[in-house]
C-alpha cells in the first residue's frame, strides 16, 4: 500500500499564509524607516547604522510583551491596539533613561495563523512604531500547530534605542526638593489585567454602554498605552531631566523607586490629579484598598517625571504644549531609616 505524501501545509504550517502576511505588512513597516535603517523586512537579518551625531553612543535594549490583557482581545475580537501597547511597553522603558528609540522587532506566535487577524495586529505595532519614531525593521511570525488555542496568539517585543553617554537618566542626581510631575495616561494600559478580568467577572457590566461620556466601559478599558516618545525626547532636549518612571507592573508605588537613589523617598499627593472613572469603577466594584490600587495600577499617571524645582513649570508647560495632561503629583525628600521609597498620601 502507498503512503501518500506529506507536506508542511498537512502538518498545519501554511507557508503561502505567511508570505502573503509578509506583503500585507511591508506598506505599514515602510512608514516607519529612518535613515540609519538600511536593511528591513525580507532579510535574514535587519541591517541599522548608528547615527554620527553621536560621539558616545550608548544603545538602551528594552523587551515586553502585553501580559493577559490579550485574554480580552481575543474575546472582545480587537486586534487593532493591542500592537500599539506592545510597542509603548518596551519603548517608554527604555526612553526613561533618556534613549531615542531606533528600531523595534516583534514576534508574533499562533497555532494557526489568520492573516486578516495578524495583519490588524501588526498594523497596530507600526502604528506604535511611527507614533514613536521607531523603524518596524523585521519580526518572525510562528505558526505551530497545537500550540496555541484556536484564534488565539502570544505577543513579544523588543526595541533598542540610542543615547550620548553624557546624557543618560540615572537618577543618581536626585535631590530632596526635586519636583515630581505625573503625565496622564490614557487608562489600563496593559498592566493589571489578571484582576482586571477578575473584577469584568465578577461585576458583569453592560461593556458597551455609554462610560465616561463618549467612550464605552469596553472601549476604556481596552485602550492602548499611551506612547510618551517624542514629547519626552521634546523635554530631554530643552530641559536637565533627573529621573523619569514608567509606570507599568507594579502601579506608582513599585516603579517610582527603580530611579530614585537609596537616600530619598517620592512623598506624592494623592489628591493632586483626579481619580478617572475608569479607576474609580474598577476600584468600586473591585473593593480594591487605595494602597492596593496604586501598586497594581498606573491609577491615571503613566510616566513620571523628576526634575530641579526651578525647571518643574517650564517642563510641565512644554510637555502640556506637546499634547500631555501634566500634574505636578509630588516632592522629593530625605529619606527616614528603611521606608518604602514611595509614599503616598
């Protein structure tokens, strides 16, 4: 008896739905180049020159994914933004030591792949890219069969960025007095989900009534991470920046400290920028302790921002001018014995 023949297409692997994802996505990547880019997409490897304006360059790596906030989109079926938050996640780390990012690869993994569904995810990662000045250079798409749920995929991100020896954010200048700005952030995120859905079940919402005026509770929730490059780049430029903080894992209480030195503490005021509805609504059905709220979630800042009292309104003012809600959410102070190095009050 003959065996008839295999190939990789019987094994689940469609080779042909891969190119035609390679076609799909090259227009949206090619938003994205810049100059130092000189080989992208198609090669085994992406070829990115360093810019001469530099003397010392110093490359800042940064890596993320988007956590179990994609649980809600394959379950809602929005694919469109959820590229946006992979790339804010790796970008925003590593801009808070003062790099410009340079390019960003993803990969994107699924046990079959949809080219329509990849195609609206990946769409979103340029997307991400060109809002942030970062070239989309290459990626790997991995279709493995029985690895992964039907319609469902796992995200992955990593970008480099470049920065002047001189002029990278340490924080090691940090001094009491200093002022504390918080810029706004567009809700979630992409931290706090795995209570996120854990409150969604418990609560039972109509997810697409009317919320917080012109939005829905479905649409606040799953909004992308706000992308904080090119004003921050703006205020790097014109200002001395001395720390600076994303606020991911971990809310303003866990983040605020990894730029602080060992001799200071954040003293943040509480009431010093509005609770949104969206935290309000979380922290309501939730039952979730104040404290508790601002070390699972950003709780409406998304960055934080230190700098020299004399400089706190005119950075406030440029960043308010480049589009950014800014607060100025706290002071820098000495330190007593041992204390967690944020406090909010």
């Amino acid at each position: 008896m003959n065996t008839p023949s295999l190939s990789y297409r019987d094994a689940g692997v469609d080779i042909d739905a891969g190119d035609a994802l390679v076609e799909n996505i090259k227009p949206y990547a090619k938003r994205t180049m810049r100059p130092e880019v000189l080989g992208g997409i198609g090669g085994f490897g992406a070829l990115v020159e360093i810019s001469k304006k530099y003397k010392e360059p110093v490359l800042v790596s940064g890596t993320d994914g988007v956590g179990t906030k994609l649980k809600l989109a394959f379950e809602w079926q929005r694919h469109d933004t959820v590229g946006i938050d992979l790339v804010a996640m790796s970008v925003n780390d590593i801009l808070v030591q003062g790099a410009e990012p340079l390019f960003f690869l993803d990969y994107f993994a699924c046990g079959k792949l949809d080219v329509a569904q990849a195609t609206e995810v990946i769409k979103g990662i340029a997307a991400g890219c060109e809002q942030s000045g970062c070239a989309l250079i290459g990626g790997e798409t991995a279709e493995m069969p029985g690895m992964y749920p039907a319609g469902e995929y796992d995200l992955a991100g990593f970008a480099v960025g470049v920065v002047e020896k001189s002029r990278v954010i340490t924080g090691r200048d940090i001094r009491p007095d200093d002022v504390v700005l918080g810029l706004a952030s567009n809700g979630v995120h992409s931290n706090g989900f795995s209570l996120v859905r854990k409150i969604i079940e418990r609560a039972a919402p109509d997810l697409d009534a009317p919320f917080d005026g012109a939005t829905t509770l479905r649409d606040a929730i799953i909004a992308p991470t706000r992308l904080y490059v090119k004003p921050l780049l703006a205020l790097m430029a014109a200002l001395p920046v001395k720390g600076m903080a994303h606020i991911t894992g971990g809310g303003i209480t866990e983040n605020t400290p990894r730029v602080l030195p060992d001799n200071v503490v954040a003293q943040i005021d509480a009431a010093s920028w509005p609770q949104t509805p969206l935290f309000a609504w979380l922290q309501q059905q939730g039952q979730i302790d104040a404290q508790e709220m601002y070390r699972t979630f950003n709780c409406g800042i998304g960055m934080v921002v230190i700098v020299a009292p004399e400089h706190a309104a005119k950075a406030a003012d440029l960043l308010a001018q480049h589009g950014e809600t800014v607060y100025t959410i706290g002071r820098i102070r000495a330190r007593a014995d041992s204390e967690h190095q944020t406090q909010i009050v």
